[in-house]
C-alpha cells in the first residue's frame, strides 16, 4: 500500500481515493467557513456593537470638552483613548469569540462528528484560533478607525497617522494573540461553553488585575508571570520618557513597571505556551 505524500499544492495524495488536503490546509479552510460563521452571528453584531458604543461615548466626551484637552499632540490623544480603551475591545472580542471555541464542540456534540471526517485535531484548532483572531482583529480595526476618525478632526490631517500609534497597534496584535492562546487554554479545559466563558471573563476583566495588585502590595514581588501586567506596554510607545521598572510608593509598597522587552516576551511567551498547552489538552480530550 502507498503511503500519501503532501504534494505542492498542499494536498496528501496516495494511491487510493482522493486526494485528502493536509494539516495547514485543513486548517485554513476551516478558519474560512469558521470566519464566515462568526461574521454572520449575533455573537459579532454584539461585539461590533460594543465597539461602537465605546466609540460614541469617547466620541461624545471629546465633542462636548472639544478635545478635552487631549488635542495638544497626537501623543497625548491616543496615548489616553487608544491605550485603555483596546484592552477592552481585546478581552471583550477574546471572551465572545475565544471563550467556547473548543468547549462548544463538546457540549454541542459537533466535535463528535467532526472527528469522524478525516480532519486532524491540530487542523480544527488552529482553524479555530485563527478565525477567533481574525474576527478580533476586525474589531480593533473598527476601533483604531473611530479614533483616527476623531484624530483627523481635532488634530488635523498631518498628526492624526501617528507612528506611536501604529507602533502601539502591533503591540496590541501581540497581546491579542496572547489572551487568545489563554482563553483557547481555558476553553479546551471544559466541556461546558457556560464554565468557560465565566472562567475566562472573570479572569480577564477582574482575575489577573486584583492578583497583580496583591502580588505587588503585599507579597511584593514582580508579577511577570500574570498577563495583564504586560498590557502596560500597548501605551509605551506615546510615553517620551518609560517608567522606572521599580518605584516606591506610600507606605513603603513597591510598585513593578515591565520594560519594553520584558513586556514583550512575557506576551510572546504566553502566545506559545498557552496555545500549545489548549491545543495539547485539546487533543487528549475523548469525544463521547
């Protein structure tokens, strides 16, 4: 008997039957329809909703204060609307695209006749997480073009396309794959889409930031193993002068800031171990 051999185009071919696309392919067509499906749920109109809602109240705020002092630079502008507010978008698309990606195949039963077609679990996690990331990334987009929208208004045409600005976007990406290798971690732990979703919104907009301030309060060591302490980074690229890596405060408390790269290898370092780590508990799980 032959055995297949992945071709040019991408396909295993063997002696018998058709030829069977193999694992990067496998996943990107499932990531297609995946998108597709995402982009045409209500999980999406809320998400862009909630985009929007964000948009028109800084909106409103910026047209009611006229700029509200922000219009100074551009700097000053994304630095305080950007930095804060593509956190929120980015837990926000993470839990309602990421939260039951794997746990839904479970409690829908669909991963049971998923796993019936000659498609490799590695290629139907992968799809997953790329569609979940992709439908994330449009909206941020929609974010960071309400706010270059409001640049070009007060700030004028020369100073809305900020080079921070994009500079601070790819951070934001980089952090956007992080979270997502965490909610996919957590999500490949239960078999229940409810557990999952709670587990990761809990964490994620409450979770890691109380267990970050007790770390630094009173254990008093650096968090760099806690995620939410690298999203200080989205902001540093408006900063002229970064913070110092350690300061002390009132009552003696030390307070941690990472650094640039710190910041940054702790978020490349959660995207690997944390999407490898789901993909592995991933393909253990048995389908009944």
């Amino acid at each position: 008997m032959s055995t297949p051999e992945a071709g040019a185009s991408g396909y295993a071919r063997s002696g018998e039957g058709p030829a069977i696309p193999d694992t990067a392919r496998q996943a990107l067509i499932l990531s297609r329809y995946q998108l597709r499906d995402y982009l045409r749920s209500r999980r999406f109109v809320l998400m862009v909703a909630i985009v929007v809602f964000i948009g028109a109240i800084l909106s409103l705020v910026l047209a009611k204060y006229n700029g509200a002092g922000l219009s100074s630079s551009s700097d000053a502008f994304y630095g305080t609307l950007w930095g804060g507010g593509v956190y929120v978008v980015i837990v926000f698309a993470g839990i309602i695209f990421g939260g039951d990606a794997i746990a839904g195949e479970f409690q829908n039963k669909t991963g049971y006749f998923l796993m019936g077609l000659p498609v490799k679990r590695t290629s139907v996690y992968a799809g997953k997480f790329i569609a979940a990331t992709a439908a994330s990334v449009v909206c941020v987009l929609l974010y960071l073009g309400i706010l270059l929208g409001n640049g070009f208004y007060y700030l004028g045409a020369g100073a809305a396309l900020s080079g921070a600005l994009f500079e601070s976007f790819a951070i934001a990406m980089l952090y956007l794959l992080a979270l997502m290798g965490a909610v996919f971690l957590f999500s490949s732990l239960f078999k229940n889409s409810l557990y999952a979703v709670l587990v990761v919104a809990i964490l994620f907009l409450f979770g890691f930031s109380i267990i970050d301030e007790l770390l630094q309060g009173l254990v008093h060591i650096e968090p760099w193993f806690i995620i939410d302490y690298a999203r200080q980074v989205i902001g540093y690229p408006f900063l002229t002068t970064l913070p110092p890596h350690t300061s002390t405060g009132m009552f003696g408390i030390t307070t941690y800031n990472p650094t640039y790269a710190e910041g940054l290898a702790i978020m490349g370092g959660y995207f690997l171990l944390t999407a490898f780590g789901g993909l592995a508990l991933f393909e253990r799980e048995e389908f009944t």
